[in-house]
C-alpha cells in the first residue's frame, strides 16, 4: 500500500479487539479438572466436619453449667476467685499473678486466662462422673496457683481469669465458672 508522501505501509493483522482469548481444547480440560478436584475436596472436607460434629461427641461427658449460687447461709458456698497482681510488670519480663479461688462443694477442674494481647491459655480439665459418684471430701475447697505471663510492649491490658469446678449429680457433671477482668499496667523496659 501507498501513502500520500511516498512512503510504503505494511498492515499486519492483530487481534480482534471485544473478544476475550480463553483457553483452548487441552488448557480448557485442564482447568476444569483442577475445578471439579476443588469442589470435591470441599465437599469431602464438609462431610468430614458435619462427621466429627455428630459422632465426635459420644466419647466425652456429660456437662450442664450453672451460675453461681446467691449467697446463702443455708448452703455452701459458690465458687470464687481473686487475682493478686504483681507491684510492677516490665515489658519483655516474666509477670506472675496469683489467683486464689474458693468452692464450697464442687471439685476445682481448672482455669483459663485471657492476657489481653491475643494469648489464651487455659489447663481446663474435669473426671469423669459415674451413676454413683459425687463431689468427694477429700478434694480441697480452696487453694491458689500462679498464672505466669510476657508481655512483649508496654500498655495497659484488660486480662480475664477464670475458674472452673464440678459436682457429679447423677452421672451427669454440673459446671460452675467464676471469673473477674483485672487492668494490667506493663511499663517499658528499661
């Protein structure tokens, strides 16, 4: 082709502009079994899930929960805590705080702590209750334990603790939880 000045023009054909290019034949096959592997996996993960959920929870006890009892005279007493935090906590140092907890009849089964940066920990555990089994006496009322924690940068933390104990009554393990939220100051190191 010719243009005006002289000069001779080349057209070589391009691709058609509005059309998307998609895959072809081999390409196209491929990438529609990487998506029916996709939706397979899926579905097996679900069914695994709904599984465990449903045959899961035969192996574990019984557990109904309660709040604690109104203060009453006639009874024992519900299940109680308190939390002694150390006189200063240093960023990047171990903290030691002391819970003391109190029960007038359940058996103590653990506690959780909740340190206010994203940690949880918590040594949660209850026995077993059979037919005939009840809170036995010989289990302490009361006693103490240190939760010990770091936190890495200074500031103000809202840190929940939490007790857990159970009375056996009729097989079945009857729960009681306790908590309290204490404000943790930790300064700079240095």
């Amino acid at each position: 082709m010719e243009t005006r000045e002289g000069m001779d023009l080349e057209v070589q054909p391009g691709p058609v502009v509005g059309r998307a290019a998609g895959p072809t034949g081999p390409e196209r096959s491929r990438r529609r079994l990487v998506v029916g592997l996709a939706a397979l996996l899926a579905l097996v993960l679900a069914v695994t899930v709904v599984l465990v959920l449903v045959l899961g929870g035969d192996d574990q006890p019984d557990v109904t929960t309660r709040t604690p009892a109104a203060a009453d005279p006639a009874g024992p007493a519900a299940l109680g805590l308190t939390v002694e935090l150390p006189d200063q906590v240093v960023a990047g140092e171990p903290a030691s705080l002391v819970v003391r907890w109190t029960d007038g009849e359940g058996v103590f089964s653990g506690s959780t702590e909740e340190w206010g940066d994203g940690v949880g920990t918590s040594s949660l555990a209850q026995d077993n209750c059979s037919t005939t089994a009840t809170a036995t006496q010989d289990r302490p009322s009361a006693g103490r334990y240190t939760a010990r924690h770091t936190w890495s940068e200074p500031g103000t933390y809202q840190v929940t603790v939490g007790v857990a104990s159970y009375l056996c009554e009729a097989g079945t393990a009857t729960e009681e939880d306790a908590t309290t939220t204490v404000s943790v100051e930790v300064l700079p190191a240095g």
